[in-house]
C-alpha cells in the first residue's frame, strides 16, 4: 500500500469533511469554511494522504502565536500569518480509523516541523485532544506551562482534558 502525500486544494475540501467524520466525535467537527480559510492562509501547510486514489488523511498547520493559539472551529485571523508570530502551529492531523497505525500522522506531523524549521520557527504548537497526549509525547512535544489564561482558553475551547503542547528546536545559523 503506498501512501502519497500531495498539497491540500478546493477540491478536497469535502473529503476532509469525510475524514474528519470518521476521525472525531461531533463537537470537535470544525465547519469547512473554517478550514477552507486556514487553507487560503497557509496552503503550504495543509497536505492530503492518498492511498489507491482515496484521500485517507489531513493535515492543516500555518504559523501562529504561541500565547493566543486559534480556537477549535475559530477563523483565523490574518495576523496568524503575518510578521510576529513566534511559532508554527499544528492545527489538525486526521487519519481514517481503517487506516490508522500506519505512520500517516507522524508523516504528517514531520512535514509541519520541515516546513516549520524553514521559516526559521524554533517552536510548533499544537492542542492534544481525544486521549493523545502521550501519542505526542512520544514525539517529542511537551505540555505548555502557562500563562494560566492560555491554558483556561485552551480548555474552554477544545474541552477539559484538552493539553496544549509545544515542540522546540535550536536555531539555525
């Protein structure tokens, strides 16, 4: 089974309603248009997996604001793609159950730190929800420490066991 990652269009946008469906319970199902934006945003930053010509996974990351991350099925502003943002963000990685275990999301997740670490981040972000937090762990991403208030919207808007995590790199040069 080979799996082919290609750049996120238009066009995929309703298999990655599909996907997510299968992915997520209903509260974390983000409307489309909302994603639809953070692709316009960063279409760098949001791949599909192939497999036999059936989109399996997604991606969506773009650079963002370590102390104001966005909100579950929340716009992004234009500012999250502007001068002073201090991180990159992973927003979503999702994989169809029937094809989970077969190293998609860590494929994924290692496109995002590429594509972070050549803008010259030091730092992707990301929020844990749904039990994965020592998936990422593993990974290398640690829980964020604070500021309180971050943490507070955090859980607010992805729900209580939600952990906000971050991943940090040397820099370059």
């Amino acid at each position: 089974m080979a799996l082919n990652f290609i750049p996120m269009t238009r066009e995929d946008l309703p298999d990655v309603g599909r996907i997510q469906e299968d992915a997520y319970p209903d509260y974390f199902l983000e409307d489309l248009s909302v994603l639809a934006a953070k692709r316009e945003l960063c279409p760098k930053g949001c791949w599909m997996c192939v497999v036999d010509e059936t989109p399996v996974g997604y991606m969506f990351s773009h650079p963002g604001h370590l102390s104001s991350p966005p909100g579950l099925n929340t716009m992004l502003k234009n500012s999250h793609a502007s001068a002073g943002v201090d991180c990159y963000f992973i927003h979503d990685v999702a994989v169809m159950s029937s094809h989970r275990g077969l190293g998609i999301a860590r494929a994924f997740v290692e496109r995002a730190i590429r594509a972070a670490m050549m803008d010259g981040h030091i730092t992707v972000a990301l929020v844990s929800v749904q039990g994965s937090r020592s998936y990422w762990e593993r990974l290398g991403f640690r829980p964020v420490p604070g500021p309180e208030e971050t943490l507070n919207y955090i859980r607010r808007s992805y729900g209580e066991a939600a952990c906000y995590m971050v991943k940090r790199f040397l820099a370059s040069g």
